[in-house]
C-alpha cells in the first residue's frame, strides 16, 4: 500500500477531480490518495466523487491554503465498487 | 392529505387477513417485476447539438466530471456540434465542391468554435480565454482532449455529418469515433440514469 500526492491548488473545477481520476488509475488497490485543493468547489465535489467510487474520504480540512483530502481507494478484496 | 392516509390505512381493515397478505404478495411480485426491468447502467449521454464554444464547454466540463467519478459517457456529435468539433480536415481530394465549401464555412476544430453571446468578433472569446488561463480553467480543446484521455466515447451522428460534408476522419483527434444513428443513441440514453441535450 502506498500513499499517492496531488497538488491541485490553482486548479477549477473540473480538473481536481479529474486529476484525482487519473491518479487512481495509476494507484493500486487499497492505495491512499492524499490531495491539495483551492477551488471552493472541491470540498462537496471531493465527498461526491468519493461516494460514487467506492473510495473512503478519510479526511477533509481546509486551511487558509485550500483543502487537503486523504482517500482510501477500496481494498483488492473489499467491497468497495466502482468502475 | 392525513384523512387520505387514514383511510388508506384503514381500508384493509374490514377484508380478512388472507386477502391482504395476498394483496403484499401481489405488490412484492410487482416490485420485484420492477426491479429485474431494463439494465440500468451508470451511464452518462450527451446529445452535443450547439457548436457554440461556451455550451460545448460546458458539455466537456459535464462529460470530464462523470468519467472522473468512473461512469461511462458517451458524447454524440450532431448538427453544429460535430462541426465544431472536428479536427484539421482529412482530406479534401475526393469531396465535391459543396462539401469543401461548407467546410470552409464551418469553425474546424473547438478552439475555432464562437461564444453564444459576447463573441464581440473573437475579441469576447480571447477576453474569456485570458481569464480562463489566469484562473486555471482549462480551454476548450484541453477540456476535449482530457475527455478522450479518460475514455469518454464519441458516437458521431451519420446523417448530420453527411449532410455537412463531414467524415469519420475528420475527428482522428477524438479517438475511436464511430458512427451512429438514432436508434443507438437512444438505446445507450435509455440504459444509463443521465441523458442531456445541449
């Protein structure tokens, strides 16, 4: 298992997310994901993508930097979902 | 409506106790029926019909979010949509004179695609763009270009394309694009929860 870094400060929406996609894609199993974000969007953005994924939102705060996310991708025999 | 809900509740009271099990076996059976209907996929269709650049921005920006959140997508270019969003032409040799010259006539690729309002002749465009790159907005064409990196499937609409002297090889940019009709457009609509036309 290994932890995974995104700085997506600068960025709007729909690239956060997007970039939190392709990270996954790189990630295996059971992965953390921990991201950097300052669109304002990306908190309730962030909390959707992770329900629809199957990934577990392990944390979420925001500074006066931006928000930092760390998610668990779901575990190789989970039962998280997700395409 | 709770006088309705009263006597909702209350109207099985007066039948036996068999007609209503009955009865819930009935509706179970019907839910069930339901529930085994039609495959339902998390699917996401996009019927792209405007080649104005900000509402093909706005399909890309919907089309870059559902593939991020694992959902399939699938983009069919149709009328001043599939215009818009062609590549530098293929070929030109083997067309007739009217083709070439609606070729001519249509923007070729989306960064050449106009704003709906404020176009102000390009200048309203660039404004946008200036912005866009300040905030860290990605364009148009970075926008379709992800889209197609993250596997959203482009259909391509058989009779609009002909009918604008359009061709399959006019949009190699955008992957495997295949051509489709209507029937397959709504056959994938149908299967998925989100269908939207813009």
């Amino acid at each position: 298992m290994s932890q995974h870094r995104i700085d997506a400060r600068g960025m709007k929406c729909p690239r956060p997310i997007v970039e939190l996609a392709k990270a996954r894609r790189r990630a295996a199993p059971g992965d953390v994901l921990e991201i950097r974000a300052d669109d304002l969007a990306f908190d309730r953005d962030v909390v959707a993508w992770c329900e629809t994924t199957g990934c577990e939102l392990l944390e979420l705060r925001r500074d006066v930097e931006g928000a930092r996310a760390t998610i668990q991708l779901p575990g190789a025999g989970g039962s998280g979902g997700g395409a | 409506m709770v006088p309705d809900l009263e006597r909702d509740a209350a109207a099985p009271t007066p039948q036996s106790g068999g007609s209503v099990a009955s009865e819930l076996e009935s509706r179970v059976a019907a839910l069930e029926a339901r529930a085994s209907g039609p495959v339902v996929e998390d699917s996401v269709s996009i019927a792209c019909f405007s080649g104005d650049w900000d509402r093909l921005f706005a399909a890309f920006v919907i089309a870059n979010g559902a593939a991020a959140m694992g959902q399939t997508v699938h983009v069919f270019l149709t009328f001043w949509g599939a215009a818009a969003l062609r590549d530098a032409v293929g070929s030109w040799g083997d067309r007739s004179a009217i083709d070439r010259l609606i070729g001519y006539m249509l923007p070729a690729g989306p960064a050449r695609a106009r704003l709906s309002r404020m176009h102000w002749f390009g200048l309203g465009k660039r404004f946008f763009e200036w912005r866009m790159r300040r905030r860290g907005v990605p364009l148009l064409p970075d926008l379709v270009q992800e889209a197609v990196d993250l596997g959203v499937q482009v259909h391509l609409c058989e009779m609009s394309a002909d009918l604008l002297g359009l061709r399959l090889d006019d949009f190699r940019n955008l992957g495997d694009v295949e051509p489709c009709g209507v029937a397959s457009f709504l056959r994938d609509a149908t299967r998925g929860r989100v269908t939207l036309f813009i």
